[in-house]
C-alpha cells in the first residue's frame, strides 16, 4: 500500500522540512487538495502550495481538482509541477477534452467521484486514464469519517481493471486511518490519501509504517 499525505492538513509554517520527513519515512505520493468555493463548499490553495516544492522532493505531486473548471486550468496545474492530475466526474464540461488537455500537458489522468456518484459512470473513461480517485467523505474538508459505501466501488474498480487488463491506480481518498486502510486495501486499493491520520499524528513514523506495513 502507498501513501499520499495531503498538505491540506499540513501547517505550511514547515511544510518542506515536513514533506522531506515524509519522504524519508516512506511516502512515496503527495496529495495536494485544491478547491475552487465553487465545486465545494470550501477555499484551500493553488499551484503556490506545492510549485516551491517541486524538485526539491523526490515525490509524485499527485493534485486533486476540487474545481468547476478544470479545462481551463490543468495546463497551469501541470506546468507548475503535477505529475497526477485529477478532476472531478462530477464537472459539468466534456470529460474526453479535459482528458486529452492534461496528456498532452505531460501529466498522468486521474478521474474522482464523490460519494454518491455511481460507479458505472466511469467506467467509459476507464480505458484512457492513470488513476482512479474513490472519495469516501464528500470532498471539502479534511478530518470526515470514512464512508464504507466506497469499499463496493474499490471492489468493483479492481475487478474491472483485471478483466479488461487495464492498469489504472486505485486511490481512496477521506477518513483513512490504519482500519479504514486495511477495508480498502483487501478490495483493491493502490494508495491512500492521509491528511489528519498522517500530519495530525502524535508519531508520525508510525503511523505511516502501519499502513506501509498492512
Ligand atoms: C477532502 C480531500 C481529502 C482530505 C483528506 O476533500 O480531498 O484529500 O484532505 O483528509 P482526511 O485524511 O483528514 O480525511
Ligand atoms: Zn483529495
């Protein structure tokens, strides 16, 4: 299992010293949460969060687009340094050209549904995108409880990519801590999204290495 921290939860006062510890500890992924106010009930950051960072860690900048508008601003977000771009299903413009924009930007797709979204509707973009984002609370805020409806989707993620020997990612993203990681570990899951669990932790060390470890 890997391991994406998101900065939202991070205190940005030492977020390099931070996400250099994290690194050596074994994350290999950082999540950065960017919301638009408009998409979800909540205003976070932009490519300023993480664009000082880049190069200076070793890690995979993978950047979750809580937006309206991600046609207009992937190319900004990638060229800022996102290697995994995901937009949300739930947006209102064409999911083929948000696709195509963010491959020929250089960044790997990743695709998210929220919490009630039914899992069917992705299946038509499962065969041209890199990653699979399931989120288990409703995308705003970090610190939700975990919502056990997403192990269903993780299931049926995972069956789907070995039938149709695809090769997408299955990430989970809210709630995850050491029990909420095993649940989706044992259906399929990739990597999980940590933000409370990981920065909010009294030992950090070993709160990543419970997971590492499962
Ligand atoms: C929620 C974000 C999550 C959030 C997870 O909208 O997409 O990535 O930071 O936070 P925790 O791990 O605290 O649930
Ligand atoms: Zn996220």
């Amino acid at each position: 299992m890997k391991i994406a921290p998101s900065i939202l939860s991070a205190n940005f006062n030492h977020l390099y010293d931070d996400v250099k510890d994290l690194k050596k500890l074994g994350c290999d992924y950082l999540h950065v949460d960017v919301m638009d106010g408009h998409f979800v009930p909540n205003i976070s950051f932009g490519t300023l969060a993480y664009e000082n960072l880049k190069g200076k860690v070793d890690m995979i900048f993978d950047v979750h687009l809580m937006i309206t508008n991600p046609l207009y601003y992937a190319p900004i977000f990638i060229k800022k340094g996102a290697d995994i771009l995901t937009f949300h299903l739930e947006v209102d413009q064409d999911k083929e050209k948000i696709i195509k924009v963010i491959k020929d930007s250089g960044a790997k797709v990743g695709i998210s549904i929220k919490p009630r979204t039914d899992v069917e509707k992705i299946v038509p973009y499962l065969g041209k995108i890199d990653l699979v984002l399931v989120m288990s609370v409703e995308p705003g805020f970090g610190g939700q409880k975990f919502m056990e409806n997403s192990l269903s989707k993780i299931k049926f993620l995972d069956e789907y990519r070995k039938k149709h020997s695809l090769n997408y990612l299955i990430e989970v993203d809210g709630g995850i801590n050491e029990k909420t990681a095993k649940l989706c570990k044992d259906k399929g899951c990739d990597i999980v999204v940590c933000g409370t669990y990981v920065f909010k932790a009294k030992d950090r060390k070993k709160a990543i290495e419970a997971i590492l470890n499962l």
